[in-house]
C-alpha cells in the first residue's frame, strides 16, 4: 500500500472567525430596495422636498401617507436619505425600510437622528399595502398609480410646490 505524503495546507491563524450568516460574502451589501415610510400626505410635496434635499426616490401615494423609494441604495445612502429628509420634515417620524434578500429591518428617525430599530411585524402591520407589495416583489413601481418621480422636477418647480403646499396648509387653519 503506497504511503501518501501529508498536503501541503497553509497554516490557519488562531484569531480565524467564521460568521454565522455567509451572505455578506456573496457580493453586494446595498440592500435591494430601501422605502421611506413618510406622514407626507401625498407623493408631490415628498417628491418636492426630496429634490431640495438632493435624494432621488420615486414618491408612491398611500392613503396613509407617500412612500418614498430610494433610487440609490450603494453603502449608507439610505440611512443619509433618511436622516436628511427626517431634517426637512421636522417633528414628524419616518422609518426606513430595507430588504437583503428575505430580512426586513426597520429604522425609525425623527429630527435628521435615528431612533432605534424597530420590529419588521410591528412596521408593516400597520403600512400600507403598497409597501408590502413593494418590498416582496409582488408589484413594481410601474404597476403603482400615482407615482412621482423627483428626477422629473427641477429646483426651483420643487420650491414652488412646497410653497402651494404651505399655503393651502394656512387657508385651511385660517
């Protein structure tokens, strides 16, 4: 019976760690889509604030409130959108959501700082239907009505809109 030489294998160091979830070493960490939950009434006036703020989304109409897609989702941009936008929309709480893959995670900001995370069930127990149908693929941003994106608004058209915005705001409380 021949006798086998022992491989050559390279030494292992002894601080190696092996992580739990490998997904992180299959490519991109950009989350595949990234929403803003917003209280902004209607998709315009977010789509408006979201062009003076420098983000590019796609605002999506709810009954409860315009979402805003995320266009670009490489490294900390969503998490900078929504401290941004949070910033425009003062006192009023947002929450982004992010999906890789099949994980939810949710994060609320108030005031341009986040708050905290919260449970993906909590979130979308009370959302609206087209977050849901966004975030599992069920429905792309062409199969929603009422879309507005803010590649299509220029600066000083954003202004104007937040300013017919506000001043139908006053007339009502007056």
């Amino acid at each position: 019976m021949p006798i086998h030489p022992e491989p050559d294998l390279p030494e292992v160091p002894d601080d190696l760690e092996i992580p739990d979830d490998l997904s992180g070493l299959s490519g991109s960490q950009d989350p595949d889509i990234a929403v803003l939950i917003t209280q902004v009434a209607a998709a315009e006036p977010l789509a408006a604030a979201c062009v003076l703020a420098d983000v590019e989304v796609d605002a999506v109409p709810t009954p409860v409130g315009a979402l805003a897609v995320l266009r670009d989702r490489a490294d900390d941009a969503p998490r900078r959108a929504a401290e941004t936008i949070s910033q425009l929309v003062t006192g009023v709480p947002l929450i982004l959501v992010t999906r890789h893959g099949e994980q939810l995670t949710c994060r609320r900001f108030a005031d341009g700082v986040e708050d905290g995370e919260l449970p993906a069930g909590l979130v979308l127990g009370g959302a609206p239907d087209a977050l849901e149908d966004l975030l599992t693929g069920h429905v792309t941003l062409d199969d929603l009505p009422g879309v507005v994106p803010s590649s299509g608004i220029g600066r000083l058209k954003a202004v104007r809109m937040l300013s017919q915005v506000s001043r139908k705001a006053r007339r009502k409380k007056g």
